[in-house]
C-alpha cells in the first residue's frame, strides 16, 4: 500500500499543470472574445449553427466536485448567444435549416445528456424564461434506477472518504480537501474514458464502501412521473441514450441493436409518444463510430448526436447521425464557449472548416 501512496502523490502535481495550462488558454480565449477576434474566424469557420452538450446544472458546484454547470452560467450562455444574433432551434429544425440551399440564420440547439433531476429544477425555469428548446436524452436505467452510474458513485467515494483506493489502477489516492478530491475523481474518469470496460472494475470499490448507486439513482434522476411532465413541456424534446448508458462500441452489433431498440421502447410506451432523436452515450472515438451510426439510421432516428466537437454544417445533412456537439463544463467560461463555437483554434491554424464527422 506504501506504493500506491506514491503513486498517487503525482496526481495532484499534475492537476496543478493542468489549471496552469487552462488559466492561460482561457485568457487567450478572453482576449479573443473582447477584441472581435472570435466574430471575425466565426464567419469562415463558425459552420451554420453548434449544438451544446450539458449533463448537471447544480447550485452548488464545489460540493459536487465541479460536476456539471451552474444555473447561472446557462443563463449566461443564452445570453451571450442572444446577443450575439444567434437563434435557438430544436433539433428537428436545426436538420432542416442545413437542407436549405440559401443560408439561414445561425443558430444553437441545447442538448441535456441522461435525466438529471437538475435539469427540471434549475435548468427549465431558465429555459423558460427564455423560450429556448432543448433536447433531453434519457437512458432507461436512470428512470428505473438500474443504471450502473460509476461516474455517480465515484464522486460519491471521493466525498466521503480522504483515501481512496482504486485497485484496478494499484493507486491509492491520499485526499484530504476539495481540491485533491477533485484531481482524484478527474485522474480515475480519465483512466475509465481510455477504456470503458474497466468501469466494472469499480463495483467491488463500491460494495466495500458501502455505496448505493440504486440510491444515488433515486436522488439524481428524474422519476417517471417528473419525465412524463417534462416531455409534455412544449420547448422540450425527448431522446434515447441506450438501456445502460453502455459505450456501445464495446458491444457486438446485436447487443447495440438491443440496448437502443429497448431504450426506445421504453420511453415511447411511457411517454406516449415518438423518440426521434438519439445520442450516443459517451459520445467519444471509444464509444462510437461508424457501425453505430449505421445502426441508428437503420433504425430510423432523425439525428445521432455525438460528443465530439465541431459545428454544424450544410454537409451535415449528410451525416445526420454522426452531429457534433460542444461540451459545456464547469469550466468553462464565456469566453472559450465564444471560441469554440467560432473554431477558433483551427482558424488560427490556417487551416480549412473541419466537418466533424467520424
């Protein structure tokens, strides 16, 4: 155990390097957004719209170790878009305005990944105040409290225990404050997103601590009577995210069939109503790809959203099933929203507008 004690004494020195390197990226991101820079490269490289990726909007983010973002910062974000001349459309018209020949207004789409409760109790009323629809995918475990939420129970091990022992990586983590916690969680979701199969490895942590992730379920998801209303509410649409949340690329063709025909099944025969739209869990080069895509236009979704990142294009039309979007985080300011929406990086490179595919 000494060596797992030296192991882990790294991870913060190198979750300091990181905020470094953030710091000063993202005062290069606020020079560029006061100066024009970013309004300037938009309109070559900024595509005909963005589609943005949230998962929690919480009140109190240091608590949750940063997961997520605050009520105040999507209120912030609409209102940089609106008065930036930006409109925001549901997915289903955000589709049709690339299928017009002449250009369209650019516009937004917000996009909530796996039912959060949150995003009933903070994110609607400021959706509502500002008439902006929004996508909600939603796995079937979530709504019935099945879902092996690793990323839940994580943050739960971390904020009840200042040791934390993850034998499948042999480091023992010595955290002691928020902010060692918080450089944990990050160094453990980081070693699960290079393989996914390894999230079952947790479980054994899990039973020994005494971690319930039927119950965290029950305190961070939405019920079946909380989504039933909210897929009523007229700016929200309603999408499927897999049975398990699984990384499906890590399945055979027939269980991914399964996982995204069940999901489907379940939130029709619930909501009463056709789910037309669906995003890959994960949404990374390890989770999806190719096959997936095929699979959910076979099955007849109008979109496949992804996470990785890159605007919409009129090629898009093309590729309905492979749409990137723009991750939204704690961390991230106005400033490097403005900068990723515009694709800045790569018109500072010079290069051509990326159509982010596969």
């Amino acid at each position: 155990m000494n060596s797992m004690r030296d192991i882990a004494l790294p991870v913060w020195s190198r979750f300091l390097k990181g905020q470094t390197r953030f710091v000063w990226k993202d005062h290069f991101y606020f020079c560029a957004h006061r100066s024009g820079l970013t309004r300037w490269i938009g309109r070559r490289f900024g595509g005909s719209g963005s589609i943005l990726l949230f998962h929690e909007i919480h009140d109190d983010l240091p608590i949750q170790l940063k997961a997520g973002v605050s009520p105040a910062l999507l209120d912030a974000a609409i209102n940089w878009a609106i008065s930036n001349g930006w409109e925001f459309t549901n997915l289903d018209e955000a589709v049709r305005r690339l299928s017009r020949p002449e250009p369209t207004k650019r516009f937004i789409s917000l996009t909530f990944d796996d039912g959060y409760r949150d995003n009933l109790i903070h994110a609607l009323p400021v959706l509502e105040r500002h008439s902006v629809p929004f996508t909600l995918y939603v796995p079937t475990g979530a709504i019935t409290r099945s879902l092996y939420s690793w990323w839940l129970g994580l943050r739960r091990l971390f904020l009840i225990r200042e040791t934390v022992d993850i034998e499948g990586m042999g480091i023992r983590f010595c955290c002691q404050d928020l902010g060692s916690k918080r450089a944990g969680l990050a160094e453990v979701e980081r070693w699960i997103h290079r393989d996914y199969r390894r999230k079952a490895m947790l479980e054994p942590t899990f039973r020994e601590s005494g971690i319930s992730l039927a119950e965290l379920n029950e305190q961070h998801f939405l019920s079946p009577e909380e989504l039933v209303a909210l897929s009523r509410h007229p700016l929200a649409t309603i999408g499927a995210h897999t049975a398990s949340h699984a990384a499906l690329a890590t399945l055979n063709a027939v269980s991914v069939r399964r996982e995204i025909l069940e999901n489907r099944q379940y939130l029709e025969n619930l909501l009463q109503k056709p789910i037309q739209h669906f995003a890959y869990p994960y949404g990374d080069a390890r989770a999806c790809g190719p096959r997936e895509g095929a699979i959910a236009a076979e099955m007849g979704f109008r979109t496949g959203a992804t996470a990785r990142q890159g605007q919409l294009w009129p090629e898009h039309v093309n590729y309905p099933h492979a749409l990137p979007r723009i991750a939204v985080n704690a961390e991230t300011s106005i400033a490097a929203l403005d900068a990723r929406v515009s694709g800045l990086k790569r018109g500072l490179r010079g290069g051509k507008p990326a159509v982010v595919t596969w």
